[in-house]
C-alpha cells in the first residue's frame, strides 16, 4: 500500500500530446504485405518473445522504471498491444535509489501448462527471480528468488520433450575470469513444480564460441530444440556496435555444443560505419516458431542519428529466420537490416489503437482513472503523489527532483522518433523561490533538460534548466528564463521539440503563440554521453524548492 501525503502543492496537466516523424519514415514506406522496422520504437530493448497457440507474448527490459517489465500481445509478430507490466506494484521489487540502468535487464517470458513464466534479473536489487501468472496481462506473482544463480543476470527456461524443465543463464566463469567481459553461459535442472534449482550446476559456454580471440559478455542464452538438436542462442560482443547473435548445438541439453562455423548468424559490424539511415548493435535475439512452421526473430538494435549517438534507446527488431545446413541464419555476412520487410504468413491483423512504429501522434488527455500502461516513472513509489482529476493530471510537488536518484514527481513516456515533439498544459502557482513544475526531456539522474513555471526573485518566470553530467548541481543549470505575465494558475503551454540532436524549448500564454527560450545539444541524452542502457523520455513533472 502507497501512503497517502498530507494536501501539497500541486501542479495540474490538462493533456499530453507527443508526435514524431523521421526522414526514413519517406524513404521506406510499408506496402500491403510488408511491415515497418523496428517494430517497437524508442526504448524497448533486451526482447523476448513466446508463442502460445496463435498469441505470441513480448517482454523487454526497463531497468530502474516503475512499472517494470511490459508485456506485449500479437497475433501477427508486427502489431503488439501493451496489456500490462509485470512489475506494477512497489512492493514485488525495491529499486532504491540506484542508478537507473541498474534494476530489472534482460526478462525471459516462457509458458507451459497455462502458467507464464517471466525470468529476470533485479541487479544490486535482489538478484535472479522468477514471477508466474496465469493470465499473461497480469496481476504476476512476486518474485521468487534464485539464489544459486547469484552473480548472473539473463536467466531463461528451457522445458524438454522428456517433462524435465532446465534453467540457463550468463554467471562468472569458472575460476579467475581471464579477460574484461570474459563471461559464460551455465546450464542447472529446474523443478518447475516448487521454483527452485535443483542438482548440479554445469557451464556450457565459457566466454564465447571462440576463446582463442577473448570474446567478451556472452549472455541471453536460450535452448530450443529442432530436428533432435538442442539449439543454444547467445548474444556476443556486448550491447555497442560490435554486438552480435551466435549459436551453437548439441545432441545433449547438457552439452558439449558445437559453435556454428558460420557464426555470427546476426550482426551489424560488418557494414560501413558512414552508410546513410544505419541500424547498428543488434542481437540479444530470440527465435521463435509460428503455428505454420516459420521461423522468426525479434532482438535489439539502434538508430544513431550520427556516429554512435541514438537517444531512442534500444529498440526491438523482427526478421525472418532462414536455415542453411541445419544452422539458422537471421542476417547474411554484409546484410544491411531492413526497414520494410515482408510480412509473416500469419492471419493480417488490424493496426493496435497505440501506434509502435512509424510515425505517429498520441494524445493523453488524462481522463480516466489510471495511468498509461506505458506511462514510467523512477524508481518504485513510497507514496502517492499524482492522481486524475476531472480530466487532469494532478502531481504533489516534493523536494524530490530529477537530479535526486529519487523518485521525483515525474511521468514520462518514451521518445521514440529522432525527430519528435512533446506539448503540454501545466497550471501552476509556485508559493515559493525554487518551486517548479513543467516538462523534461530526460536520460537518467545526470543528464536532462526541462521547461517550467517556476519563481526566481518573488516572481513568476518560465526557466529552461538542464544538467550536463554528474559535476552539475542535482538541480541542473539555468540556460535561460523570461518572465511570467500571467494570472497565477492560468494555463501555459510548454512544448520540447527533438531535431536529432538539437532539442529546442519553447513555451506560449496563449495556444500557437510559440516564444523559444533556447536550444540544447541533444547529444547529452544518448547513451554515448550518458552511459547506460535506457533511452530517452519526455514527462510531466512537480518540485517543490527546499
């Protein structure tokens, strides 16, 4: 149960519209019969995917945002619709005050027997666990913890022929580790009745499908089984640009496996660095079978609008699986990852209510009684601090702010177009110097920009502040503020406009009269300047000045 604070300051949100396009968006344009890539845009990264009858079901990491862990529905691989997160109540898992790309990584969801099954890892939170539902949207169980993984992340099942269940998972090797991101992939029975490991714990992969070039962070690992072969998938290479997808087999679950010679069967590094509209740094893949035999992928890449610098995030990718010589292959040595594809043979869905992919506008007009399945915030709450109001967002302004490695009052929702905007209503009466309420452009505690309604000197004023880096005060820098000549509580648009990486801020007293109070270099909210592994975000938020 969240407490209930005493009556506060409070900032109300009318609406929330966010819009984006990109210059791809008219080059490759999905046809009848085709889809568009990625099919989840902005930060939705580390996908896994299952299928039960004609349904297939999606997870993907969301490290120190609350809810945790959404779960996607499909009938088709390219329209998913968010049903729910696993992690929605505070109390299933603490995040603390940590950094936000610590928390939940890499989720495996896996069903049997009309149970689902959703594997994690909460990092410096708890370590690895195990969540059950019988209905894929939810409520899911609290975690049940796996101690004998400890020191591991990315742990997933594998459920043989034979009724016995098996988990995987990435740990330490065994002995010293020989070299930075020398990893391996360990292989345990699993009783799948009480959710618990079960007799000897074995490796299966010890730092890569070739340790004689030191190949670093192997992880993701998952088993399928094909044609008496027991398939084992891996990521390799780390999240950056040389990540990659390998693949090895056995004739036993318990090994030895044999490393595809063709390896990797997906990548990106192999592709000019200077070629237009690149996706880079995809793998961490899973395969997955449709009820017609086909075989399909979804994993991970990025979109960088220069360089290395992307601040969408990781975002989920699908493609179709061939196999050459008994080994499956996602992309071909040279394969250039495609934007428009063929669809897969599966019954034509309609387009989902919420758009993933292409461009798109939605509008939160914030009048029901909960929030958006795809509404974040940081970190778990420890009291209720927002709420709807006839029609409106309601946020308590605290002392928490977004530099705080706290839970601030702050929603957001992510950005998922190089070119994007977000616009809101804000009606606030700051009481005091330092009280502020307004919309931010965020990447993590260090690195965010924000407009607001704020008071500098007993007077009302709209500021743009941001923080460039850990050496900035937790509050962030003032790049500009102009006076407020409103009546106090009258409403005041606030808009946040992304150009890849310029981010330019503008606020307006009256509907489409625009005054831009200044322009940032957007390169602050990638990952190349941020560090992590969380894409951008815009959102609505409340502070109240100590």
């Amino acid at each position: 149960m969240l407490a209930t604070p005493a009556a506060a300051q409070q900032a109300r949100f009318d609406w929330f519209e966010y819009r984006g396009a990109d210059p791809v968006d008219s080059l490759y344009k999905a046809g009848p019969g085709e889809y568009r890539n990625p099919i989840l845009q902005g930060f939705h990264p580390d996908p896994s995917v299952t299928r039960v009858g004609e349904d297939y079901y999606l997870v993907t990491s969301t490290f120190g945002y609350f809810p945790g862990i959404p779960v996607f529905r499909s009938r088709d691989l390219v329209n998913w619709t968010q049903i729910g997160n696993a992690i929605d109540r505070p109390g299933q898992l603490d995040f603390k005050n940590l950094g936000l790309s610590r928390g939940v990584f890499a989720p495996t969801i896996q069903a049997k027997n009309g149970t689902f099954y959703i594997l994690n890892t909460c990092v410096d939170c708890g370590g690895n666990f195990v969540v059950t539902a019988k209905n894929p949207a939810g409520p899911w169980s609290d975690p049940v913890w796996l101690p004998e993984l400890d020191g591991g992340i990315d742990p997933s099942l594998f459920f043989d022929d034979d009724g016995r269940t098996w988990i995987l998972n990435n740990g330490p090797p065994e002995g010293t580790p020989q070299y930075e991101g020398h990893r391996a992939i360990w292989v345990q029975e699993f009783d799948l009745a009480n959710l618990k490991t079960i007799g000897p714990r074995k490796v299966l992969v010890n730092g890569g499908v070739d340790f004689s070039k030191k190949p670093i962070w192997i992880e993701g690992p998952h088993i399928f089984k094909k044609d008496g072969w027991y398939y084992l998938s891996c990521a390799e290479g780390g999240t950056a640009e040389g990540h990659s997808q390998v693949i090895l087999r056995s004739k036993s679950v318990t090994g030895p496996y044999t490393p595809n010679p063709a390896n990797p069967i997906l990548t990106q590094r192999d592709l000019p660095r200077d070629r237009a509209n690149p996706i880079t740094s995809a793998g961490h893949a899973e395969l997955v079978q449709t009820q017609k035999g086909d075989w399909w992928a979804t994993f991970l890449a990025v979109r960088p609008y220069t360089g290395d610098y992307y601040n969408t995030g990781r975002e989920t990718f699908l493609m179709p699986v061939t196999w050459e010589n008994g080994w499956p292959r996602i992309t071909r040595p040279g394969q250039a990852i495609p934007f428009v594809h063929a669809r897969p043979a599966l019954p034509a869905q309609p387009k989902p209510k919420l758009p993933t992919s292409g461009a798109f506008t939605v509008r939160d007009e914030f009048d029901g009684t909960a929030l958006p399945l795809r509404w974040l915030m940081l970190r778990n709450p420890r009291e209720r601090w927002y709420a709807f109001d006839k029609g409106a967002l309601v946020l308590d302004a605290r002392t928490a702010g977004l530099g705080d490695n706290a839970n601030p009052s702050f929603l957001a929702r992510r950005q998922q177009h190089m070119n994007a905007s977000a616009e809101t209503v804000v009606r606030f009466t700051p009481q005091r110097d330092g009280d502020k309420a307004g919309l931010a452009a965020f990447q993590n505690d260090q690195y965010w920009a924000s407009i607001a309604v704020t008071r500098r000197g007993g007077k009302p004023v709209v500021a743009l502040e941001w923080r460039a880096g850990e050496k900035q005060p937790a509050g962030g820098a003032t790049l500009g503020a102009v006076p407020l000549d409103v009546k106090p509580g009258a409403p005041v648009h606030l808009r946040v406009t992304a150009a890849g990486d310029k981010y330019s801020f503008a606020y307006a007293t009256k509907p489409g009269r625009w005054t831009e109070i200044g322009t940032i270099d957007g390169t602050i909210l990638s990952t190349k300047t941020a560090g992590g592994f969380v894409g951008a975000v815009f959102g609505v938020f409340a502070e109240k000045g100590e």
